[in-house]
C-alpha cells in the first residue's frame, strides 16, 4: 500500500523528527541520494505556483528522477474526465503524483482511486510541505522546538491549519490572533488540543505577538479570493506585522513569511527586509524538505 503525504499529521511524531533531521542534513551536503533514479513523478498543478512548482522539479530531478508538468490547460483535467479515472491512469505511467488544487476531496479521491504516492503541493485545507520547511528554518536556529513560542497573525487559512498540526508533532506553543470570521478550521484546533497541543485563539494581534520566539504571516486574500480584497483589508486592519506588534515579541524574534508577500498589507517593508534571511532561508528549505518528504513517501526513511 502506497504511503502519503497529505497533511503533517500523517508523519507520526518519530516519523516528523526523521524527516526534519533529514532535511537538515541533506541541506548540509551530509548525505546523498539517487532514490528517486529511473521513476517519474507528476505535478498536477491546478493552481498557479513559482516555489512550489521550482522546489519540487529541483528536488525530484536532484534525487534522481525525472517529472512531468500537467496543468488543467494541457490535460484532461479540464475537461471533465473523472478524477478516479485520471488517478488510475496516472498511476500505471509514474511512480508519485504531487497535487496543488483546491480542495482536499480531490486528493482523497486520487488516493482512493490511484495506487502510487500522493504527495499535498497545497490545497485550500493544508499546505503541509510549506510549513514542515518552515519548521526546519526554525529547527536551524533553535533546535528546542517544544520551548519555543510562535505567533501566528492574520488569516485562520490553509497555512494556519498546518501550522496547527506542526504544534501537535513538534510540541511547540501556538498563539494564532485572526479577525472574527476568519478562524481556523474549528475541527483541527479541537483535535490538536485534544491531542495535548498548546495552541491557542485570540482576535487579539497583541496577544500573539507578546513574547513570541517567531512571528508568522501570510497574504490577507489568497489565491482565488482576490474578489474579497476590500472587505479583507477592512476586517485586517490592525493585523499588520509591523513595529508595534515586533516591539511587543522577545528580543531577537525572527519573522516568517511563506511568499509571495504584500509590503504594506500583512507586513510592512521594513520588517519584512530586516527578516529577509529568514524568509528567503524559508523559500530554499522548501528543496530540502521536499526531498525528504519524498524520501519518506518512498519508504526510504
């Protein structure tokens, strides 16, 4: 049976330290692996990408093996063919699929109906490699994750909801400030608290920004809600990362940013530059995360 990668909870909690370990150490040239020599992975993207799409070609090709690009425009995706029908078919050429798209039924059901890997390049539910290299660009700097705080500002979103599993495998506390309406979903902050993660909600900024060890935001309307820019930018005011909430963080605090990032919007242009390393350390640890993700889809780790 095929292992999947469709949100961080699927790694069980020795299964997440092996992979950030092993992320680290293939970000540090100390091991090498042609795992992936002779297999073909898919990249189904229905939503447009530039990291995502670059990281996973790069990663694949670096691990040996090769990929194949669809998009809705180029394939029968598009045009209506039964998703388990394009599973099934997908899966007697190649050896992975990896998926961006919208809704995270449409992953299910290609694991339901395919019999390869499935890999979550992001949904509107999860967006599971993004933050497990976030996670490793924290883990480079303070590898004591269960002692730290990380404060969440802004939409209760995909990014939001994987941040929320990541507290429930790495122990880390979680304060996430969103506006009223905007919340994560409440399914997934009543299973990590269950499950005995520090995770907390507030529509209070402050809240989230007092004492935090890292800050994190993203893009008040993401992609595909760009109708909603004005009513968004009315409900985020005061949610912007910027001096004030910085002041209210301990000293040294270190902010993320998954990218694109609207200067002016979510964060303000002076705190994203004096974070810069930071948040482009995060964009290249997309690489070397995905590469042990894969590695550990393919039951290599």
């Amino acid at each position: 049976m095929p292992r999947h990668f469709l949100n961080i909870l699927d790694l069980s909690p020795l299964d997440a330290q092996t992979v950030l370990k092993r992320a680290k150490a293939l970000k540090e040239g100390k091991v090498r692996t042609k795992l992936l020599d002779g297999k073909t992975v898919i990249l189904i993207f229905e939503k447009a990408s530039t990291r995502t799409r670059v990281s996973f070609e790069v990663a694949v090709r670096q691990l040996g093996g090769q990929t194949v690009f669809l998009t809705p425009n180029e394939s029968q995706l598009g045009r209506n063919e039964p998703l388990k029908d394009t599973a099934r078919v997908l899966s007697r050429y190649a050896d992975a699929m990896v998926v961006r798209t919208f809704g995270q039924e449409k992953l299910e059901t290609l694991v339901e109906w395919g019999s390869i890997p499935v890999v979550n390049a992001l949904t509107d539910q999860h967006h599971p490699c993004q933050v497990m290299s976030d996670v490793l660009t924290m883990f480079e700097r303070t590898p004591g994750l269960p002692g730290l705080k990380v404060g969440w500002i802004g939409d209760g979103n995909n990014m939001a909801q994987s941040w929320i599993e990541a507290a429930q495998r790495f122990g880390f506390e979680l304060t996430l400030a969103c506006p009223a309406g905007y919340t994560p979903d409440a399914d997934i902050v009543a299973a990590a608290k269950a499950a005995g993660a520090r995770v907390t909600l507030t529509e209070d900024p402050a809240v989230a920004a007092k004492d935090a060890d890292y800050l994190n935001t993203d893009v008040w309307a993401s992609m595909g809600q760009e109708a909603e820019q004005l009513r968004r930018e009315a409900a985020f005011e005061g949610y912007q990362l910027d001096d004030r909430l910085m002041g209210l963080a301990k000293p040294g605090c270190k902010v993320m940013h998954c990218l694109p990032a609207h200067r002016g919007e979510e964060i303000t242009d002076e705190v994203f530059e004096h974070n810069a390393d930071m948040i482009f350390d995060e964009a290249e640890n997309r690489l070397h995360m995905q590469k042990a993700i894969l590695e550990w889809v393919f039951e290599a780790l």
